[in-house]
C-alpha cells in the first residue's frame, strides 16, 4: 500500500472536486486520483480474499457526475451499478459527507416503473433486506432513508429511497485508514452472505420487473390498460424498455399516427401486432412498396370501365367505420421505402382536419370530391383507428419531410438486451379493453382549461426551445405546440413523470426538425445540447466532441441528450447531420 492511505485519497477527492467541476472533464488529474482509490481498495486483504468482488467509481462520462461512486460489486449478483444489490461510496453533491452504504441499482428500476412505483419498489426491497439478522447488528450503521446526497434530482435523489444501510463521514472527520477497513469488512460479510444465498441468480431486482400488476385505487383505466398490456407482452418473452412502451401508447391516444424507427430486428412491426393481440383483434399490415409514386395503391383507382377499385387501407377503413367499437391497427411496414408525402398525401391532408363532435374524434372523407359517385367517397378514419408507420434508415429509404415529421410522433427503438432470459409462461383470462386509447382531444383549445398553470409551463420550455431554433429555421407552430400539450397531458394520466415525457416529445417533435450541414445547424444543436443539459459547452470548443460525448448522469433530458451528441458527431464527423442519418 502507498504512504498516502485511502482515507487522505478519499479527503483530496472530496477538497478538489468542487471546483473540478468548473474545469474540463478530459483527462482530469481527478481520473487518477480514483484510480488510485480503486486500487488500494482493491489491495485490502478483505477484498483481496473475495475473489468474485470487482471494485469500480465514476466521476461522469465524458462530463462531471453530480454523485460521484465507487461500488463493490458481486458478480454472481450484478456486474453493473444499474441494477442489483452492492456495496458503494456514495459522495454527497456538495462534498460535505461520503456515505459507505449497502444499496441497490436504481436505473434499470426506473426504466421499468414511474417514478411512484420504482421508489416502492425500492423501498420494499430496503425493508426486506433490513430485517435480516446480520444487517440489524452492522455496527454504527443506520437503517433508514435520511441519507442525504445534497442531490435534488437524477440518480443521486433516487439513491435515497434505495439505501439499506449506511454510515456517514464528514469531509471534515473521516475516520482512520484502519477504521474504513473494519466498517467495509462488516458490510462485506453481510454482502458475501446474501450474495452467497442469491447463488449465481440474475440481479434479484429484476424478478420485480415483471410480476403481477398491482390493483390501485383512482389509477386512470389508461394507466391500468398499459399496466397490463405491459404485463402480458413481457411474459410472452418480449423486452421493450417499460417507458418507451408507455409513451408509445400515450401517443396512439394523442394522436394515432406514429412512426416507429431503430436499427432492424428490434421489434417495431411485432409490437403492434403484441399490442393488437392483447384487445382480441389482429393488426393490419400494409408492405410498402419503394415503387409507389401516388395513393393508387393504398387507397384505390377507377380501372379502364370506370369502376372504382379500393386499395387496402381505404377497405380497413371502411370496415372501421362500420364497427366503431372495435380497434384496428394498420402497420405501414418500411413506411419510408417509398416517399411518404407523394403516396400518403391525402391521410396526411385529411388528419389535420380531425375534429370533436359528439364526443368523437372524426376526420372528412379520406377521398374527399375526388370519387364523388361511389359508396367509397364517405369512407373517414373513425377514433377507432390507429396507423403506425415502421421505419428503417439505410441507402434504400428516404428521409421525411417536415410535413410528415410535424403530423406524427417518432419513437426510437434501439435499445436492445441480447441477454436470453426464461420467462415463466403465464394464461391471461379474456382480453383487455381498448377503450382507454380511444382519442379524446385535439386541440389546446379544447382541453386548456382542465389546468392552465401546467400547460403555460409546458409552452415557455416550447418558447425557449423555439428561440434556438428560429436561427437555422427549424421552430415549430401550433400544431406541434398543442400536441406536445396534449401528449404530456395524457402522459401524466398514465403516470408517467413529467421530465421524461418532456424528454422523449423534444426528442420526437423537435431533434427530427434539425437537419444540414451548416454552421448555423451546429450552432443550433450545440445550444439545445446546453439548455438539455444545464452546461455550457462553447460552439468553437475544440474538443467539442469530447465534451459532448455523454451527457451526465443526473441530466434533465437523457434521451435528447444522447441523440443530439449522435447528430453532433456526425455533423464533425461527414460534415452533414440528421435525426435519421
């Protein structure tokens, strides 16, 4: 071991760290001073005898993480700070205390339940394991939720309700090199004994993931229905992020035209047929073919007598108006082999006149005057039909317009776990009311005023965006202003958190907008990478790239994030960016 002990290490790391803050991430001296904490802890005899103990820390990716951690893990319980049971130095944000505590991941939680949900979860887990014999008697430690992290949000805040036990040291008045060793030598043998009993079992969170749902006085019948399709789906074996999964059915209930895209084979045709499946029906799918040049073949044509010959999608439809209780989902496959505005110009046309009348949500005639002397001329999509375009992005597709952009949501599916799991298989009894998904509004008009405060709250995050956005031309109007109102008023029916559904909508809505190779698009996605992540990154950084590799851990928008430091690379990178490239 070196003269300097981990105690005066951990000292150092907690005096600079403050201030680190306000220097470039880069190749910080702060980097080596963890490493060299990771090492000692490594060489402790305790730990050195526990051969199945890995000991990592982080300060951020690629920016300064407000929480910084350095975790014992377990690898027969979890080999990831995201999910599972471990033991981890937990540096309060101000650097005011360092707690060693024994806690569980929080994100992978997160991603499966709201925010309600995953911290009773968490907080089940924290008693279950508390009134173990051996936690009770951890000497000097406490078994509470009073940890407090100075974090307001982000992991950090999460970490709270995750805690089992914990001891706190003040930055002032760490204890003694040999007195850490002991307190981290007590938690070990707790920590080796449960991981003992667990055997090689996967992380014993993630059982939680897909157990019964629980029934729950005033929950709205949207929250209940995505609850339980949810359900249904993942123990059939399929595995779609439980956020993306929510948000997707808020959408189809916003507005029922979504465009699913992601890399190939991750699920987007199958999850409207699963979806279909769980309301008795099966869905309808349409091939599109790259050599579609107008709506002939989607919606119909007069042949050489006169005769008018309906296409696939003006059938369904009709079929849709004559059942109006009953869902139909139409799945546009490969939506953009063909240019969506030349075949789908008059769905496109005919959406953006929806209205509410008698409680419904209705639309003009698809075909207008166009067939005037045929039956199929009062064909319209009725509130029961839900169309959702799969997209795949390569050499032999095309981009959208903003005219198809600004009349849809876009969800991205590129999450994918190839980790094989057995599900148990599971009988549902009868199927689940659709009801629920039935639209219900259109415009901000018509719901305004359930909560004026909240939607003038939503509208000032669109102004301040739209403010960025004004220079390279890429603003949103009215339409896109009362749809994301309305999809964040929904979201919050189904109980989803208000910062994700922002998130994944600025994602959506706005980030598919930003496109070319300008100086002024990169002006535009260097500002929203700061105003998504409260940084200030300058447009000339020459390590531009570095800092915005990764956005920090407890960042406000992770999703959009992400994606504008893809859009920004590949701006740097092929001089030419999109949300689609």
């Amino acid at each position: 071991m070196s003269a300097v002990g981990i105690t005066a290490l951990l000292q150092e790391l907690m005096q600079s760290y403050t201030s680190a803050r306000r220097e470039s991430f880069k190749n910080h001296p702060l980097h080596n001073l963890l490493k060299e904490i990771i090492h000692q802890l490594e060489e402790l005899p305790v730990i050195r005898d526990y051969p199945e103990i890995k000991v990592k820390g982080s300060l951020g990716k690629g920016n300064w993480v407000t929480v910084p951690w350095i975790a014992l893990l377990d690898s027969r319980i979890t080999t990831s700070t995201r999910n599972g049971v471990y033991i981890v130095f937990l540096f309060a944000a101000d650097m005011s205390f360092v707690y060693l505590t024994l806690n569980q991941g929080v994100e992978n939680i997160y991603e499966q339940f709201w925010t309600k949900e995953a911290k009773e979860v968490l907080r089940s887990k924290a008693v279950a394991l508390r009134q173990r014999p051996d936690v009770r008697r951890l000497p000097g430690f406490r078994l509470d939720w009073d940890i407090d992290l100075a974090a307001d949000s982000g992991v950090g805040a999460k970490y709270v309700d995750s805690t089992i036990a914990y001891k706190a040291y003040e930055r002032t008045a760490l204890p003694a090199d040999k007195s850490l060793a002991e307190d981290i030598a007590a938690l070990l043998q707790v920590y080796r004994a449960y991981a003992d009993e667990e055997g090689t079992t996967a992380s014993s969170t993630t059982a939680v993931f897909h157990a019964d749902p629980v029934e729950r006085t005033g929950e709205s019948g949207l929250k209940r229905l995505i609850d339980q399709a949810y359900q249904r789906i993942t123990a059939r074996g399929f595995s779609y992020p439980r956020a993306e999964f929510s948000a997707f059915c808020v959408s189809l209930k916003s507005k029922p035209f979504v465009l699913l895209t992601g890399i190939s084979g991750t699920g987007k045709t199958r999850l409207v047929e699963l979806l279909a499946r769980q309301f008795g029906v099966s869905e309808y799918t349409i091939a599109v073919r790259p050599d579609w040049s107008d709506s002939t073949d989607l919606l119909g044509y007069r042949d050489l007598q006169g005769n008018f010959r309906p296409g696939p999608l003006l059938e369904i439809l009709r079929e849709a108006n004559a059942h109006p209780d009953k869902p139909y989902f139409i799945c546009l496959d490969e939506m953009n082999l063909a240019r969506v505005e030349h075949y789908f110009a008059e769905f496109l046309s005919v959406i953006e006149k929806r209205d509410r009348l008698e409680g419904k949500i209705v639309t003009p005639p698809v075909l207008g005057g166009l067939v005037r002397d045929s039956s199929w001329s009062e064909v319209y999509i009725s509130d029961n039909v839900f169309i959702i375009g799969t997209v795949n992005m390569d050499e032999t597709t095309h981009p959208f317009s903003r005219k198809v952009l600004d009349r849809a949501n876009v969800f991205e599916f590129n999450h994918v776990d190839l980790t094989y799991r057995v599900y148990p298989q599971k009988e549902f009894d009868g199927v689940l009311d659709w009801t629920p998904l039935r639209p219900a509004y259109c415009r901000l008009a018509e719901f305004y005023n359930q909560d004026p405060p909240f939607f003038n709250q939503v509208i000032a995050v669109l102004q301040e965006l739209n403010a960025i956005l004004e220079p390279g031309y890429f603003h949103i109007g009215y339409r896109v202003r009362d749809e994301v109102c309305l999809f964040l008023w929904h979201a919050r029916e189904a109980g989803l958190v208000d910062d994700l559904s922002l998130d994944l909508q600025i994602q959506s809505k706005i980030l598919p907008r930003v496109q070319g190779s300008s100086s002024t698009t990169r002006q535009v996605l260097v500002k929203l990478w700061n105003w998504v992540t409260g940084l200030a990154v300058a447009e000339d950084d020459p390590d531009l790239l570095g800092r915005t590799a990764e956005p920090p851990e407890d960042v406000r928008y992770p999703k959009t994030a992400r994606k504008i430091s893809v859009m920004l690379r590949r701006l740097e990178e092929d001089g030419y960016t999109s949300y689609w490239v």
